[in-house]
C-alpha cells in the first residue's frame, strides 16, 4: 500500500513510501505535498534544479511531445533534495524499504538470459563446426576386409596408409604426375587391448607378397573381384588394377595374419598440412642431408621442419643409410615419433586454436574405412589413442632380407623365424616395450599355471576341437598325441562353436597337473591354460577341453607366445629422439 491509502502522514510506515513506477520498471519515493520528508535515503539519481531550489526528476519529454501522465493515485511527486539521515521516531525502527525485486536479480536475470542466448549460439556453433568437419572427411568401403571397426573394450589394429598418389591440389610437382598411387608407405599399429602399450609395425613397400583376390565396391554400387597376383611388390596392393585400400588390408591380413579393424590413408599434403597444423616438429639429424631427389637440404643437428620441408624429410632415402626404402622407413618412424611427442604436448593440448587447426588438417587430409566416416568416430579413436605413452609406443620394420632370387636386389623377402615372431607378439597382444606391473602381475599369475607337478601322460584326458585351424587338424593332434606321446584317453570332438585366434586349454582346478603335461607336450604358453570346469567325454568321464585356433600350426610344433622381440630387431621408442644418419 502506498502512502496516499494510509490516511495520517505522520502513522506512514517509511518502507511504504517507495512504490514501483509501471512506466520506469523502478522504485521510487512517494510523499504527499504536505507529508513531512522521510529519514530513508534513496537511490541517487539524475537531477534538475527547480525553481523552488529542490530536486526533481528529470522527466523532460521529447520537444513538441508532452509526457504521459498515469492517474492520480499512481502519478509520483517532486522529490526534495535529499536531507541527512534522521532519527527515526520514538518506538519506530528505522529501515530500509523492502523491495520485491532488487536491481541486482534484475541484472542477474539480464545476464541469464544472456548466457542462455551465449549457450544456444555456442551450442550451434559447435554442431556446425562438427558438421563441417564431417563433410572434410573423405571414406570408402572395407568391403569386408576389416573387423567390422574398432571397439573400445578390445585390441585395436588399425592400418595407416601412405600413398604416392600424385593428383590433387598441393600434390603435384612430386615424381610422376600420373601415378594412381601405390602403398608406400604402410604402418600396421596396434594398440594392446588395456591400451598400456602399442606397437608400430612399418611393412615394406618393396616385400615380396602374395595379393589376394579383391572384392571391391564399384562406384555403381556393384562389387567388382579384382584378381590376385603373386609374387609382386606389396606396395602394388593399393591403386593397381583398381584396388583400393581394402585390398591392401586383405593383403595385411593375409601376410601377417592380423586382421585390420580400420584403415587411414593419408596423401602427401597430409604431411604439409599436419606439421603446419601443429605448428613443426623436431627432428635430429646426425650428419649434413642434401637430397636433390626430395629436395631436402638441412644441417646437422636438431632442425625445426613443417610443410614443404617435413614433406621432403619423410621422402628422403638416397641422402640417409643405405640409400633405398628401409633407410627411408626409418626417417619416417622418426618423424611419426616427433609428431606424437608435439601432439601430446603441453603447447598443442593447451592451445584450443592448435587443436581446432589440427582437426581440419586431419579430417581434410585423410581418407578413412566407413567404419569411420564422422567425427564422433574418429574422436573415439583418438580418446583410446590418446591414452598411450610415448614411451610404451614402439616403432618397428617387418624384419627382412635381400632377395635371394634376384642378382641385383632391389626386393626384400621375410627373414625367418623372426618375421613370425613378429607377427606372432602382436596378435598375442605382447609389448615391445618393458612389461609394466600391472601386466607384470598377470604374466606372473600365467607363468605360475605352468609350475607345479605334470601328470603321466596315460591319465591325461581331453577333448579335441577344431576351432579355427587348418581342416582335418583335430584328428592330425590326436593320432600325434596318441601314438607320440601316449595321451591315449584322448578322442576327436570334431569342430568348436566358434572360432578362436588362439589355442586354448581349459580345465577343472583338480586337473591342474594334467593340464600342465599337455601344455609341456604342446608347447603351450601359460596365457594359453583358462581355468575353468572340466567336461563330459564320449565315457561319461570328466575331461579337459582343448582348442585349437587360428595359430596351430601343426602337430607337435610349439605354440609358446615369445615374450620377446627377436634379436637384433630394429626397433625404437615415440619418446626418444634419435638421429638420421
């Protein structure tokens, strides 16, 4: 209630004297003409000079236009200038009038509704930056050739591709301008699967490999087989006769046994534009390079290099080692590794323009499987990669050797054994790198399967199943284990459920010791023994279950997983630098 409604002036509650004026949104002093003035100071505000010498509003209206008046109740009065603070009247209590909606909730809801508006436009920024960066990403089919696309919770290959393919805006001036481009550069990487470790497996362009038959999508939407060739180059797996990246995966597959889950191919402006991206990275060179070939030329020592140069520095080989391809493979390991340690960086991490620079790069720059055609995919990738080390990444080559069949080498062919090996570590999901101790714990608790006492082998008994290998194996082990080793309570139980990559034996606590002596014949690993429950034999009598996967390579051959690189592999770290030479 306002003070003209209380009748007696001098009975007017101070705080009711301020009133919220509809045509300002503010609240104001109201006195009657003859009400004495109140002790309550009001908020200052612009004043006039009237002729009585007191402060009044200045509500001066526009010229020729005269100011709305409000009813009489309604219409505020003069107000004085204002006096000092008096005492408040004996048995009053002086205060402030109690406003009902304070300037300060005022710009508080101004500024919510600000924020709200600063939300939805950074929210719609952010969609249509993320949709812009989906339509950078160029991707074709695997046409069956992966996994079917990486998962979170597994071990994770993914096949990086290098083409030499010469078309396309910043990518002439290089070679032969009318290549359709070859696998020249091919990196397997592998993330183990509690992504403590990888390994970067580099295939040479110039090995020797059988490529497979090719079913291949056509841009008709037809799939087309592109027939296979032996004995040729591996980097002819990409471009030749039509075949696209997933031909190169099948050859992967084929020569290593791994099977890809994704591909990446990246061209020669993904060198430039990565390296600009990020702002350069450095590298070391242990002596003078001048290479007139990649048109290279940089001194000894720690070089800073981005764009048109680090292009020239992964193109280098006549100028480093050898001079031929696996001298280059090991420039280009070094300049990965630079890259990483520049992405991991403080100064990339922190720097949201860097990272905004780097996802354009990237997304324009590379051509990935369908499997990751959008940004959410590859962001998911990038979160699982970017749980690594650098120093538990290790870059290493497909150990090889000079053709022997040719009199001027210019191929190379797999060097057993330890080519194998290779392959094998990496799909047992072994580290080239130092074991860590939460794996150090578990390649304990396997090693510890395999101590204890071994049973004879007349009282070990197991089923046999096929469940992955070779056609007509199961029976193969049998008659070895039968007529061998004397495992005669052993029986063929035909073919598993489902396959399996890797040989596995399981059994009941209580035939530890029988599980012991079939992997001492075996040659099994301890990661290869699961404890668990025994079955029901053709007897009705409780055996073991043996498996045999992917990786059984015959009867009596050993199926121990190395623990270790081969000797004398080449191999270095993503968190050292090292030095072309």
């Amino acid at each position: 209630m306002d003070a003209q409604g209380r009748g007696r002036a001098d009975n007017i509650d101070p705080a009711d004297q301020w009133v919220l004026n509809p045509n300002t949104g503010e609240y104001e002093l109201r006195l009657t003409p003859s009400a004495p003035q109140s002790a309550v100071p009001g908020p200052r505000r612009a004043t006039s000079r009237g002729s009585s010498g007191g402060a009044v509003r200045n509500r001066t209206a526009a010229p020729g236009r005269q100011a709305p008046r409000a009813p009489a109740p309604e219409v505020p009065h003069p107000r004085r200038r204002r006096a000092a603070p008096e005492e408040p009247p004996p048995g009053r209590r002086g205060h402030r009038p109690v406003k009902k909606k304070s300037k300060a909730k005022k710009v508080m809801l101004w500024t919510g509704g600000s924020m709200a508006f600063v939300l939805v436009a950074a929210t719609t920024a952010g969609y249509l930056y993320i949709k812009h960066l989906n339509d950078n990403i160029t991707s074709v089919s695997d046409d069956g050739a992966g996994t079917g696309g990486f998962q979170k919770d597994k071990a994770i290959n993914i096949l990086l591709i290098g083409t030499d393919k010469r078309t396309g805006k910043g990518n002439t001036g290089y070679g032969d301008s009318g290549s359709v481009g070859h696998a020249d550069t091919s990196i397997l990487l592998h993330v183990s699967k509690d992504r403590s470790n990888a390994t970067a497996l580099s295939i040479p362009r110039d090995l020797i490999v059988d490529v497979p038959d090719c079913p291949t999508k056509q841009p008709d939407g037809t799939t087309k087989v592109i027939p296979g060739t032996q004995n040729v180059r591996f980097n002819t797996s990409l471009g030749q006769d039509g075949r696209t990246p997933s031909c190169t995966m099948r050859t992967v597959t084929q020569l290593t046994g791994i099977t890809p889950d994704d591909f990446m191919v990246a061209d020669f402006n993904a060198v430039k534009t990565l390296t600009t991206a990020v702002g350069g990275v450095d590298v070391c060179l242990g002596k003078d390079i001048h290479d007139p070939d990649s048109h290279l030329n940089l001194k000894k020592g720690m070089r800073h290099i981005e764009g048109e140069q680090a292009l020239a520095f992964v193109r280098t080989r006549h100028a480093v080692g050898f001079g031929g391809d696996l001298s280059r493979i090991t420039l280009q390991q070094q300049f990965l590794s630079a890259l990483m340690r520049k992405l991991k960086s403080n100064s990339t991490l922190t720097n949201p323009s860097k990272m905004l620079d780097v996802a354009e790069a990237a997304t324009k720059a590379l051509t990935v499987d369908s499997k990751l055609d959008n940004i959410g995919k590859l962001k998911d990738l990038g979160l699982e990669l970017g749980k690594l080390n650098p120093k538990n990444l290790t870059f290493t080559t497909v150990p090889v050797i000079d053709n022997p069949a040719e009199k001027v080498h210019a191929t190379v062919v797999l060097k057993e054994p330890a080519a194998p090996q290779v392959f094998q570590m990496i799909k047992d999901d072994v580290s080239f790198t130092e074991v860590k101790k939460q794996q150090k714990k578990e390649k304990d608790a396997e090693a510890a399967r395999l101590k204890g006492t071994q049973a004879p082998a007349s009282e070990v008994r197991v089923r046999i199943l096929n469940g992955g290998a070779a056609a007509g194996a199961a029976q193969e082990t049998l008659t070895w284990l039968q007529n061998d080793e004397g495992v005669l309570k052993s029986e063929n139980a035909g073919n598993a459920p489902q396959e399996l990559s890797r040989t596995t034996l399981e059994y009941a606590p209580d035939q530890a010791a029988q599980a012991r002596k079939l992997a001492a014949l075996m040659g099994l690993s301890g990661s290869a023994l699961k404890p668990g429950k025994s079955v029901t034999n053709s007897q009705g009598l409780p055996a073991m279950t043996l498996t045999l996967g992917k990786d059984f390579k015959g009867a009596g051959v050993p199926l121990t997983t190395p623990t270790k690189a081969p000797e004398n592999i080449q191999k270095s770290t993503a968190d050292k630098v090292q030095c072309a030479k």
